[in-house]
C-alpha cells in the first residue's frame, strides 16, 4: 500500500462527463449484466423513487479511533488454523471467539471504529447472492461458512459501541494467477452464485500478477455497484470504504485494456484521462447508490496518500512519492471537492523525517483541502512500521516508535480539520515490535474510550 518512486507523464485536463446513467440510480444498474448459462446474479433493490434524497451521513462529534481489519490472505483475521479444524463447529467456535477477543482488545485500547474487509476480491464474507462465500473462512471458495461473518462482526462490534465500515476491495478477484487458483475459480462454475471469473471471463484481466476486473467496462463498474448496494440494503453497516486499489500495476504486469480503450476511450486526449474517468464514474455511482438506500451510512476512500505532487501540479504537496493520480488513476482530491465522500482516509504511512512523504507536510496538505468542504479527513497511520527496523526511516525504532507515533497523533488530535486515525492494520497490535506503542495507546485512548 506504500510507493515511492512517481512516474512521470503528461497529463492532460481531466475531463469529467456526468452521464445520466449515473443519475438514474439502482434500477438500471445491471440491465446490461448477463452471461448464459450461468446467468448473471443481481440483488434485488428497492424502488430508487421511494428512497429519501442524497443527504449528509449521519456522524458523532467523537473523532474516529480507528483500525483496519484485513481478511484478504487471512493476514487479521480468520485464523489461519481454523481453516483446518476437525469439525464445521470447531471451525466457526474458533473463529467466532478470535474475533471477539480481538473486539474485547480494540474497545479496551479506545478504538471506536472498525474497518473491517468483507471483499477481500471476487468472494464475500457475507451471504451474498452475487458473490461466492469467501476461502478465506473454509479453504474453499464458495463453501457456506455456516454463519454470517460480516452480521456477526456488526452484532458484536455494536454490542461494544463499536462502528463498522464493509471495506471492499473493488476490482481484485484473485491474488494469484497460479493454475491451481485458475481451477478453484473455475470449480465455481455450478455455483449459486458462481465467480465472476467464469459469468463474465471477458471483464477478467491480468495486473500486478492477479486477476482483476477492467475498470473501462460499464458492466463491471455497475456490478460492483450492485454488490455495495447488497450490503448497504441488508445490514446494518456504519460506513462503506473503497482501499485504494483501482488501477494496480506492477512493471512487468500491467493491466491491458487497450481493446476496451479502444471501444469506450473515444473523446479522451490520453488513456490516462479515460481511466481517471472510469474510476470517477466508479465513485459517483457508487456514492448516489449508498446515498439512495441508506443517507446515514458514510462513504469514504482510502487512497495513497499523496494526490500529486507539487512537480507534476502546483497544486500537489511538496512530495516525491507516487501519486494516486498518476499511478491509481484516481482524482482523489476532485471527489473530496464535488462532496462525492462522507470522508477520505490517505494513507500517510511515512514519519515526519522521511523527505519524499513527510508526514506532516501531508497531513497539512489534506487538511488544507477538505477545510472547504464537508468532507472529513481521517488519516492512515503505518502501525505495521512500528518497531521494525529500517535504514531509511529509522524513527520508527526509537523507542520503540512512540516518539514518532505520539508526534503523528498530536498532530492529528490537534489539527481542526482531521477528525480521526486510523491504524493499519489490525494484528500488528498482537506483535512483539509494537508493544511499547500499544501499550501507550491504551494509555492515550483507552481511557477515551
């Protein structure tokens, strides 16, 4: 989730094009979705002239405590032991109780919001009836877990006094291409609902040495869609995040669309235009979807944390790190504008001495672009560098990380236009390196909480 090194390309003007299809809401949303045999599942939604108007969500004074809890590769949560029990109850008892112990943890630390990832790629962790259960909580995709791990996260973490927020991972559906995941995707075929992989294999392509969905055709960004509104008009979900993953590419594993630029791009002066659209398209869909169904559940982007930078745009920071514009596609700062986002949540995961990204400098460039607007500014802080040794940002080893986490904190907690952390992620408070810190957040927040 963290990038250095920007590349440089010529940009042109964005062009933003609000297409009505946009405007029309939940009832078209997948008219142009179908693949036979199988077919194509779509959720079943309430008429969209019955829904209340697009209004402000619902939100607290307290500033947001937060964490993000992984699922994907089981890296928080479940335990990867569980997978493997002699019995479907010791299974889903072994996995029950790891995620209230963790809850049990996080209220006692003061955290009041949890992030939790209910589509770590093409499955779910909730009983959808457009995607596969998820691997992650039986080994096999598509095996009904024998609970609802999403309403069981809602019910516990409310219990606390804890808010939730589905983090969706939007167009991964797998994190490998090996064979043996062609076959598990494959294997889905009879399913009820079956993966994406094999209903819609021409929205399939290859980036970063995963299978993701070409965010250039209407039809995925629409499912997508469709799969947020399943949640929101089903459970009682505090928030909705997007992390930041739109357009990924590695060197050596870019994603090609060139065909589907060909068939959609025409009017952009670059393909990198077209895809900032795409991805703006995304974000306006999906924000009028959740406002449409549920006005009191925020909408928020996690992306990296900087937009531009200052050599590429004068309007950028006073950076060197690759930018979600140029590199994810994504005008985060435009949506943070046009108040398409209850909140944005960068990921600032760089300490205050690192040149390229200083933390500071970021933290106060976001709060200079949201003070104009209603969008809150929750910041990403790097949990995951605390106490790991590093030659290049060597603060996070000073005692044990505090100093560096404190500053970032204070900064945070002092600054007006910052109204919440958040930590990433979840079980690096269960590791040695970061005790020194976790112990000082409890004496920071826990009483807070």
């Amino acid at each position: 989730m963290e990038f250095i090194i920007a590349r440089s390309q010529h940009i042109s003007a964005i062009k933003i094009v609000k297409t009505s299809a946009t405007l029309m809401g939940l009832a078209l949303l997948l008219a142009s979705c179908s693949s036979k045999p199988p077919k194509s599942l779509v959720t079943p939604l309430p008429p969209v002239s019955k829904q209340p108007l697009p209004g402000k969500s619902a939100q607290s004074n307290e500033p947001v405590r937060g964490v993000w809890l992984a699922t994907v590769s089981r890296l928080d949560w479940p335990p990867v032991s569980s997978v493997t029990e002699s019995s479907p109850t010791a299974r889903i008892s072994q996995q029950k109780k790891a995620l209230t112990d963790k809850l049990d943890k996080l209220q006692s630390l003061g955290i009041n919001t949890v992030f939790f990832q209910v589509k770590p790629d093409g499955t779910a962790l909730w009983a959808s009836k457009i995607l596969p259960w998820s691997d992650t909580l039986t080994g096999k995709i598509g095996q009904d877990p024998g609970y609802d791990p999403l309403q069981f996260m809602l019910d516990e973490a409310h219990k606390r006094g804890m808010k939730v927020h589905a983090w969706f991972n939007p167009y991964r559906v797998s994190v490998n291409t090996k064979p043996s995941t062609v076959a598990e995707l494959n294997n889905t075929l009879p399913l009820h609902p079956a993966s994406v992989f094999v209903l819609h294999r021409d929205w399939i392509r290859t980036a970063s040495d995963r299978f993701v969905l070409d965010p250039g055709i209407p039809e995925a960004r629409d499912w997508i869609t469709s799969i947020v509104a399943e949640v929101v008009s089903r459970y009682p979900v505090d928030g909705v995040q997007f992390d930041d993953y739109f357009y990924t590419e590695a060197p050596g594993s870019t994603l090609d669309d060139n065909l589907t630029f060909r068939r959609y791009g025409q009017g952009f002066a670059s393909k990198a235009d077209w895809r900032r659209h795409n991805t703006q398209l995304l974000i306006e869909q999906v924000s009028r979807t959740i406002k449409q169904l549920k006005p009191g559940v925020e909408f928020g982007v996690s992306p990296a944390g900087v937009w531009r930078n200052v050599s590429h745009d004068p309007a950028g920071s006073r950076t060197s790190g690759a930018a979600a514009y140029d590199e994810a596609y994504a005008d985060t700062r435009l949506w943070v504008q046009q108040g398409l986002l209850d909140y944005i949540a960068p990921q600032l995961y760089w300490p205050f001495a690192r040149k390229a990204a200083r933390y500071d400098v970021l933290a106060q460039w976001w709060a200079d672009v949201v003070k104009p607007t209603h969008t809150r500014l929750y910041i990403g802080v790097a949990l995951y560098k605390v106490g790991e040794p590093s030659k290049i940002e060597p603060d996070w080893m000073i005692s044990g990380g505090v100093p560096e986490l404190k500053k970032q904190l204070d900064m945070n907690e002092s600054n007006p236009q910052i109204q919440g952390t958040i930590l990433f992620r979840e079980n690096y408070l269960n590791q040695p390196q970061t005790q020194e810190a976790v112990s000082y957040l409890k004496r920071r927040w826990g009483s807070a909480g």
